[in-house]
C-alpha cells in the first residue's frame, strides 16, 4: 500500500514537473489565498500578543475592576440610565474595609478636558479623578501625591505626568507649586509621575473634588489589587457579598473583571476576527481550487489513452483514483507552500509600514497553529477538488480509452 502511494506521488510530481507553468497558473488562486491567510493569521496573532501585553502592562495581572453599569438594554438597544449608583470615595473606603484579604485599592473618573495655565494657555488632556493611590503603575517621581487627608479635605492638588509637562512647556522645577484650572476650579500641581513612553498628557487629582452630577457624567471605577493570584476568587466574593447587601440590584448595576476576563474576551474577540477572515480569504483559496479541478479533467482528457493503457496493464479503479488524486494534493501542496512563503515574505514587508505608521512595538506572530491550517487546507483542497477527476478518470472504459489517441 505504501509502495503504491510512493509511486502515485512520484508520477504526480513528475507530471508536475513536466507542465511547471500550465500548474503554476493553475494554482495561483491558492498560491494568493494562502498568503493572504498567512498574513491576516500571523498578523491577527501578533495583535493578540501585543493585547495581552498591554493588559499586563497597564492592569497588574491580580487586579480586580468593578464597573459601574451606566447603560441598560431595552429591545436589545443600549441606552443610558437616568440614574447611577455610584460608588463614592467614601463608599469606597467602606468597601475596602470589609475585604477579607489584604488588596491595594484604586479608585478613578476617567474625562477628557482641558487644563488652563496661569498665562490662558490651555492643554488637551486627560483628567483621572482619583484616590491617593492614583492607578497601579503610577510613581510620583518629584513632589507628592496627595493624602488621604487632601480627599477628605477636597483639596485641590494635582499630579501630572510628563507628557503634560511637554505639552505646557514645563519641567520638574517650574511645575511644582504651579496652579492650573481643571473643570474651573484652580488646583496647585503637588507631584510629577515618573517619565515614561506614554504620549497623553495626564492629570491626577481627589476624586472627592467632584460633586454628584459630575460622578453620575463618568461614573468611576474601583480597582482592586490582589497580593496573590490565588486570593482573587475570595476577594471577589467579598466584592459581591458587599455590593448585594448595598444594592439589591448589584448583578445588573456593576461588573466585576479580572485580567483573565479581559483576556479571555480578548481572545475570543480576535478567534471571531480569524474565523470572518479566515472565510473571506477562503474564497481566493477555493477559486484556486476550481482552478486546480480544471487543470486535473484537462489532464484526463489528455492522458485517456495512458489511463486505458494502464487499466489493460492490470491497474484497478483504485489505482487511477490514487494517483489523480496523489497529484491533486502534490499540486494543492506546492501551491500552499509558495504561498507560504510569499506570506511570510508580504508579512516581513507589512509589519515595519504598521510600526512606523501607528509608532507602537508591534510583531507579526508566526504560530504552529498556522502552519497546521495550512497543511490541512492544502490536503483538503487536494482531495475536495481532485476526487471528481480521479472518479472520472477510474471510469474510463479500458478499451474506449486506449481508442480515444
């Protein structure tokens, strides 16, 4: 068995080699619809890398969000609520007294707006109302944050980071004690975070500076930072344990995330992009598939009399249908292999035009689930769209077929 399947893929690559450019433009269409598949998987994967970073990088991988639910569904229409519950700073504070487990807490209204200096000139930025604490990956590196005194107090103090200090023309020593104008109220710069790679400009200031319609405009969220991955589960018990006896309404009112949530339903996100490209490009992949099947009843057609020649020699049905067959999935294969490489080679090309375009660290991800779906595919078009000719070829009567020369 083995021997014939040898020799079936020998005389098919031999037929190949003897028509190169009559199997070259034949298998164009899967040559194209497999680069193309190449590039979108291996793109797809690498903004799923670059993703999971970023929601390791801007979120500690033991955090834990709850959101406030702003919006509700009406005939599966999102609209937004007249009311909130808000969880307020000192709502807050009595949330995170009731943990049961140690957890850094964070607390933020997240805006956008502008920042007026002292001489009018003003600066798009954005405006994070929070607790003393900022968010998880923020270092004062000049001056101070402000205390839990100043939020009681509703003291008007601000933390900037560098990228404001960019765009006000400032530095370290000048914008410490400088006042600045958020939502019209005067509040003194008291800390400068330290330097990174983010590009926005961005203010901290007490979340207990906002009055109730400003809540209600950008309902804050709570972040809860675990100190140890396997405490998660208990804190999230807490959290709901708190939140139903404060609202009867908790399950539709607020949302409870993990990173592993976020990640999951970014993965399943890029899985639904996948497959929707995955299908669009498949269509390239089947026209080279009828290009294929056209090219192999070409062939029938062409070798009839070597068809009844080797019938009459003692060749059964199943013999033709293997090697037609054997020569559908060589040619399907070689043409899913140039396609390969002509993907990697557009990949190679496309990554460094999306770097220099969006400036962010981005990498084409080459997985061996790729490579899977290629050789899969390869082999299934190979059999979908040669068992017809090899069926038709296995038919031939012997003796009509030696007649057809």
């Amino acid at each position: 068995m083995f021997r014939k399947l040898f020799n079936s893929f020998a005389l098919a690559f031999a037929n190949i080699r003897s028509n190169v450019l009559h199997t070259f433009l034949s298998v164009l269409g899967i040559v194209i619809g497999v680069a193309a598949l190449v590039s979108i998987l291996s793109l797809i994967d690498g903004m799923e890398e670059f993703a999971r970073d970023q929601i390791s990088q801007t979120t500690s991988l033991n955090a834990i969000i709850i959101q406030i639910e702003a919006y509700k569904r009406v005939n599966e229409v999102r609209i937004r609520k007249d009311s909130i519950n808000i969880i307020d700073y000192a709502r807050f504070k009595q949330l995170t007294e009731n943990l049961s487990k140690p957890a850094k807490p964070h607390i933020r209204s997240t805006s956008s707006g502008e920042a007026e200096l002292t001489l009018g000139k003003k600066i798009g930025t954005l405006l994070l109302a929070t607790s003393e604490t900022l968010e998880p990956t923020c270092v004062v590196a000049t001056g101070s944050t402000f205390t839990e005194k100043d939020l009681t107090e509703k003291r008007n103090y601000a933390v900037v980071n560098h990228a404001f200090l960019k765009a006000a023309e400032l530095n370290e020593t000048t914008a410490l004690e400088t006042t600045i104008t958020i939502n019209n109220k005067p509040h003194l710069i008291k800390g400068i975070l330290q330097e990174d790679e983010v590009n926005t400009p961005k203010i901290y200031f007490p979340i207990t500076t906002l009055n109730e319609t400003e809540l209600q405009a950008t309902p804050p969220e709570i972040i809860l930072e675990a100190e140890k991955t396997e405490e998660i589960p208990t804190l999230k018990t807490d959290i709901n344990t708190w939140l139903e006896k404060h609202d009867p309404d908790a399950k539709q009112n607020f949302r409870i995330i993990t990173n592993e949530f976020r990640i999951e339903q970014a993965t399943k996100g890029f899985l639904l992009f996948r497959v929707i490209m995955g299908l669009i490009v498949g269509i390239s992949v089947l026209v080279g598939g009828i290009g294929v099947m056209n090219v192999l009843l070409i062939s029938v057609t062409e070798r009839t009399a070597e068809i009844g020649i080797r019938k009459a020699t003692g060749a059964n049905r199943r013999d033709i249908m293997l090697l037609f067959l054997s020569e559908s999935i060589t040619v399907s294969a070689f043409g899913s292999f140039l396609g390969l490489v002509l993907g990697v080679l557009g990949t190679m090309i496309i990554v460094p035009i999306i770097k220099a375009i969006t400036e962010v660290p981005f990498y084409a991800a080459y997985t061996w689930n790729t490579f899977l779906v290629i050789t899969t595919l390869s082999i299934l078009v190979g059999i979908i769209f040669g068992t017809y000719p090899a069926i038709r070829a296995s038919r031939l009567n012997p003796v009509e077929a030696i007649r057809h020369e």
